[in-house]
C-alpha cells in the first residue's frame, strides 16, 4: 500500500503520521491546516456547516471528492465523524466491520455490550425512554465525540434548558438521540492499543484533558493528553483495554476511555479509529502510529511497544471571540510549538479549536508548564481574552491536578 486518503474533521495528526511512516498522504478535511497542508500530496476542504455533523453530507458528494483527486487509492481510512458513514462498496474502505462500528460508535448499544460483558460502566439511559431521573446526571449525545455538547444536569428544568439550548443552537440533537448517564467523579484517561485478529498491545496510558479553563471555557470539551499517564491502576486499565478490544474484535489503532474514580476505572467509551492522543503517543514513546495501525490491519507484523522516553502534552486552545486570522497571527502562534496551524484567512469561531500546543519535558508538572507558557503568549499576543483561571475541578465530573 502507497497511496492513502484520510476522510474526516480533523485529520492533521493523522496524514503527518503516515507521511512519516512514508506512506503518499491525502486528506479530505473540514480545516485544512497549513500544518497539514504540507504533510499531504493533495487534499479537498469539506464545507460541512453548522455543527460539524457528517450526516450534513450527502454520500453521493463524499463520493464526488473521492473521484475528483484522480487517484487509485490503496486505502481509504475514515477518521474522527465518519467512523460510521457508509461508503459504496468500490471504495477500498480500512476500518473495522461497519456493525461493529456502529455498535462501539453508539453509547446507549455499548453500554449493553458492557453490561453483558461484565466491565465497569457508568448506568446509561436513553433519555427519552426515562420518566423518572436521578439527579444530578450526565446528558449527552448518542453518538457524537469531543465532549463539547455533554452536560451535567442537576434538576428537570437544567435538562429542559440545555435541551432548549441545543434546539436554538440548531444542534442536530434531538431527545431521541440523547442519553444520560450516572454522574460521576473522578479523572480521565486512555488506553492506547494496537490490535491484530488475535493480540491486543498497549502502546500507552494518557492523561485527558477535559474542559481545562485554561484552554477552554466549555465544561467538558476535550482539550488534549498528557502522555504517559502514571496511576496505579495503570495494570488494571491495560488488561481491561486489552480484553475489551479483543472481545469486539477491534483491528489498529484503538482507544478506550476511562474514568479513574475512588472504586477504581470505569470504562467511558471506546473509539476505533485514531485517537487525538497521537501526538502525544508519538513523542512521548517515538512510535509510529500510523505504521503500526496499517502493520495490524495486514496482520504481518505485530505491534511494538516501546515504553514512555519522556511526558509529553497536547493542549487544544479553543477560541474566545470570532477571529479571523491574520498574518500576524499567524506568525505569532509559529513562534511556539504547535500544530493545527489555521492559515491566513481563515474564521476561527468562539468555543471552536484554535491551535494545539505541544511541549515535551523530563516530568509531567515541566511539560505542563512549558504548554502553559505557550498557551499564555498566544492569548496575550492575540488578545484573545484573559485566561479562565481557577481550578478546573469546581464545576466538572472530572478531576485535574493541572
């Protein structure tokens, strides 16, 4: 295999993966980052509307965009939001079974096959099956990633403002497709596993960053990892991970979200596709994921785990104000470590990702910082608003120490 397209909203990390691995990268993308740009042989922007929803598209236009690079692709892989669209049978698809994905994609379905399997969950409720509700509770979309439209709710009228919320917003939500879930406590992180038919490895345990006021003013928006993540039940996660992913018959590159809480991890969601933890993963343990993702799939060569050389951190800087990006701007944020990089011309949306900065360090509190420098420079610079200090676990089932 050659030549690869990657389709999705976001697929930076993913096409400079496979660039490095040595693969000829294409991309279809809603951002079309400069950063990106440079790490593909072509690429087509997807205008995908409000609210960055696939079901936007019509297939038959998805379609188009893929015959109008004029390539026989060897592969073509769906990245994050197209997890679960259906492609015509003469496309070379590379992902897991579409039942499967289906049934991993959809929480209300996965919190059964937990349930069957015998693994820690929070109790999950499709919100329009319920009459009566325990508050507080987490309300969320069905199938939907990123943690920006989750909730916590804590009476009847909370859950019919952020319901009216969504319907203003002309969020594709409606109650049918929305859950609730047991309101919990405690920190996040992930599995990252590389999987063949029969073996399951973990490559690294991340660190989540999860509506970080620092980076975001969203209560539970994720903005980044920090990789490695060291807690003690780090053993417990990987064979939980590990046995899970061989359970569904997951094939590459996977991850499984957890919530550390005082009973110990529970098991949040899977996603079978290439995780926002990439970057991290990459550079705090120098593997290459993207090659180990397409070794898994052909089966031929099993999966490496290296260890952690070093913490490593993703922070995703999402927007305060409308902004167009300016030249200025555009150099500014260049003057740090970062990916994701808008290019001169572009509208970057309040409450949307800006930019990602990157930062390595020795220990977890040196990279941290090094990412919070950066992240302060940029706001000051771009006068994009003073940063949300406090601590982030006041109004958040999650808890940092960040």
């Amino acid at each position: 295999m050659k030549n690869i397209l990657v389709i999705g909203f976001s697929t930076r990390n993913i096409v400079c993966s496979g660039k490095r691995a040595g693969y000829n990268m294409f991309a279809i993308d809603a951002f079309c980052d400069s950063d990106m740009l440079e790490c593909v042989e072509a690429a087509i922007k997807l205008d995908v509307g409000e609210g960055f929803d696939a079901r936007n598209i019509e297939p038959s236009r998805l379609s188009e965009m893929i015959e109008n690079f004029g390539i026989d692709f060897d592969a073509i892989i769906p990245a994050s939001g197209f997890e679960t669209m259906k492609f015509p049978e003469r496309f070379p698809i590379l992902q897991n079974e579409y039942n499967i994905m289906r049934e991993v994609s959809d929480k209300s379905r996965f919190a059964k096959i937990l349930a069957s399997l015998d693994m820690p969950h929070p109790q999950t409720y499709p919100l329009a099956e319920l009459e009566d509700i325990n508050y507080p509770a987490m309300v969320k979309p069905a199938c939907s990633g990123g943690g920006i439209l989750n909730r916590v709710v804590s009476s009847p009228e909370e859950l019919h403002i952020y319901l009216k919320c969504l319907s203003k917003l002309q969020v594709p939500f409606r109650k049918e497709n929305m859950i609730l879930q047991d309101y919990l406590l405690g920190t996040p992180a992930s599995v990252s596993v590389i999987s063949t038919e029969s073996e399951a490895r973990t490559i690294a345990i991340n660190e989540q960053l999860i509506g970080i006021p620092w980076l975001t003013k969203l209560p539970f928006a994720y903005c980044g990892n920090i990789t490695p993540f060291i807690t003690p039940y780090a053993n417990q996660m990987k064979n939980i991970a590990e046995e899970l992913i061989i359970e569904l018959g997951l094939i590459g590159s996977t991850g499984v979200d957890f919530l550390i809480t005082k009973d110990g991890p529970v098991i949040i969601e899977v996603n079978a596709r290439f995780q926002g933890s990439l970057d991290t993963v990459e550079m705090a343990t120098g593997s290459n994921i993207f090659g180990a993702h397409m070794q898994a799939f052909d089966g031929s060569i099993r999966p490496e785990v290296t260890g952690s050389k070093q913490y490593a951190v993703r922070a995703i800087l999402y927007g305060d104000r409308d902004k167009e990006i300016t030249d200025n701007i555009h150099n500014t944020i260049l003057e740090k470590q970062i990916a994701d990089v808008p290019n001169v011309g572009d509208m970057i949306h309040v409450d949307e990702p800006l930019t990602s900065v990157l930062s390595t360090g020795h220990s977890r509190g040196a990279a941290i910082n090094k990412a919070k420098r950066s992240v302060m420079f940029i706001r000051e610079c771009l006068d994009l608003g003073t940063s949300h200090e406090g601590n982030p676990t006041t109004n958040s089932t999650y808890v940092h120490n960040i």
